[in-house]
C-alpha cells in the first residue's frame, strides 16, 4: 500500500476554501521610517475580499478595518485554536452559502504592532506615528487599490481589546477617516483596568530588575524566548506608557505613572494617561461621535480587565451625549471569543 499525492485542498480541519480571497500584501511606510524603537517600516497588510467584490462588484463597498489585540501580530489572524476555524475563515463564512445576505465588503486587517507589543494606534515619541500610519497611508492605498467608498460613512473599524480601544478612539481622532466603529472589550476606564496592574508592575521591577527600567528593556532585547511570567506585568504598563505617556524631552523614553519604588501614582503622568481614556475623551469629541453612523459596543460580564465595566462606562458617557449605540453583555471571559468577531463585522455592515 502507498499513499498518493492529489490535487486541492486538504479539507477542513486543516483548511477551508474560502468564498472569498484573502490578499497577502506587503506596504513600506513614509510614516513609520525612522520610528524611536526601530521597528520595521515594511509591514504586511491583509486584504479580505468578498465574493461579490471578487467577481467585480459596479459599486463602491463598505470598507472595515480590523485592529488587532496587544501583542498580536497581523499572522495571528490565521491562527487555528483547537478544533475552531481560524479568524479569517470565520469572517469568510458570512459570506458561506447557508448565511443572511450580507452587502459586500473589504476587510483590511492592519499590523500596528511594536517591539513592546502593539502600539495602541496612536502616535507617540516614543513608539511611532501609527494613527497616521493606518489614517494616512493605509486608507488611501486602499481606495486606490479595492473598489471602496472613499467617504467615511462607508468606511469603519472595529478591533477587541487593545484593538477595540483603537476602534473607539481612531473615529474621535479622525472623523474624516471613519464613520462607524464596533469595539469588544476594548481598553476604557482606565483605573479599573490599568491601575490594578500597577503595583504588580512596580513588585516585578524591584525584584526582577532591580528597580531600572533600563535593565528590564535590555532583557527584553536580549532574550532568546519571551516569559510571560518574568516579563508580562511589567511589559504591558510599560507599553501602555509608551502610547499614552511618552518621555517629551527624550524621543523613544517613556514616563511611568507610578513610582517605583512604592508603586504611588505620579498624578501629573496619571493624567496624561487619562486624558486617553476613551471615557474621559468623548465628551470633548461628541461632535464626531454624534456623527457615526453606528457604535457597537460590547464584553464578556467575566472580563477578567473589567472591560465589561468600561464599556458601561463608555456607554454612559454617550448616553450623557445623546449619541446613539449598542451595548451588548454576554456570558464569556476576555479570552476565547473569536467567535464573536464576525458578530461585530455583520452589525457593522447591516447598519449601513
């Protein structure tokens, strides 16, 4: 008995033919050229394109940009869990044979990561120019390149955790840009999910590293793999920092919100890191949140950050505002909700 090669695809579980195609294209960035931490400017950048605007779709189509969670890297969307499909493949079945007719779209899954993890989608001093990088390079190539609506109501982003709190930010910063978000459990209320981790933070630096910084990023350069336990407490406040309070005397440094050596806030750095929150941001952007055409909010009730509570308070905030949205609770945890992804993009495209 011998095996045989045959032509095709191996069939699921391995993988499924898509409805549609997934692009795999490579873009060097103007903006990113140069960026404080030395990260790549030539990135890859993922293009979903569904099965009408394959065959050649006559009108402009909704265009969604999807942001991806701290520490992701834009390869993690073809990440297969055990026995799920991966990420793509479950966009790719909102288009299956036995789905509600969804209008047709491109799907643009964006790589803002950096050495320390992700960016937030800001620009910072100490990181990159990201906001402008996604806003003023990605989107324009886009339009050049796919047959989508160039004005912002056609246009929309949406992202889960680190990448949902760029969805709720990116439309208040750049309203020319997008016109509709959905975020999941997207980084919002900051003393309830930032300042817990601070404390941990200043423990890890005292005994791990001896209290310098500088001797923590030298390990993480360093290392030959990545220990979440050695490095994960203090990494995620140090990136944190990085978007939300760079060092604005010293490009490519960053200021802490709390001391060191006893964990105590640093009020002045605090507040720089609060003026970021998307709460504390949208009563000064209610103009451009007034003018989305739809904002879906939504997190598991056992978010383990307590994302759940800053959606609430997100939605509170809108309320205050008369801005219209969609608050959605569901039983589930931070983790382990891919499933609801898709979820996010069809309430994006049945709102137009």
């Amino acid at each position: 008995m011998a095996i045989r090669q045959v032509d095709g695809f191996a069939g699921p579980p391995w993988e499924r033919p898509l409805n549609g195609v997934l692009d795999k294209l490579v873009v060097e960035s103007e903006v990113l050229a140069g960026n404080p931490l030395g990260d790549p400017f030539r990135r890859p950048l993922y293009v979903y394109r569904s099965p009408g605007v394959v065959a050649g779709s006559a009108a402009a189509v909704q265009s969604i940009y999807l942001l991806q969670s701290f520490s992701g890297q834009l390869d993690a969307w073809l990440a297969r869990d055990s026995f799920e499909p991966t990420r793509i493949e479950r966009f790719d079945a909102l288009y299956g044979p036995e789905a509600e007719p969804l209008p047709d779209c491109v799907l643009v899954f964006v790589d803002a990561w950096t050495s320390l993890g992700g960016s937030q989608f800001l620009n910072s001093s100490a990181t990159g120019d990201y906001t402008d990088y996604i806003c003023d390079e990605v989107v324009p190539f886009i339009d050049r390149r796919y047959p989508t609506g160039s004005e912002p109501a056609l246009r929309s982003v949406t992202g889960h955790s680190s990448g949902g709190y760029g969805a709720m930010v990116l439309p208040m910063l750049r309203p020319d840009v997008f016109g509709a978000l959905a975020a999941q459990a997207g980084d919002s209320l900051f003393e309830v999910c930032y300042q817990p981790d601070f404390r941990k933070a200043a423990r890890v630096l005292r005994d791990a590293f001896g209290g310098s910084v500088e001797r923590f990023r030298a390990e993480l350069q360093a290392r030959e793999s990545f220990d979440w336990s050695r490095f994960g407490d203090i990494l995620n406040v140090y990136a944190m920092a990085a978007a939300y309070s760079p060092d604005p005397d010293r490009s490519g440094h960053v200021m802490l919100p709390f001391e060191i050596a006893t964990g105590q806030l640093i009020e002045d750095v605090w507040a720089l890191w609060l003026a970021h929150d998307p709460v504390r941001m949208a009563r000064g952007h209610a103009q451009a949140l007034s003018g989305l055409r739809q904002i879906y909010l939504e997190a598991g009730r056992s978010d383990e950050y307590y994302l759940d509570l800053g959606a609430q308070a997100f939605g509170a905030e809108l309320d205050k505002l008369g801005v219209a949205h969609t608050l959605t609770l569901f039983a589930g945890r931070h983790g382990g909700i891919s499933h609801r992804y898709p979820i996010a993009v069809r309430e994006l495209l049945r709102s137009v």
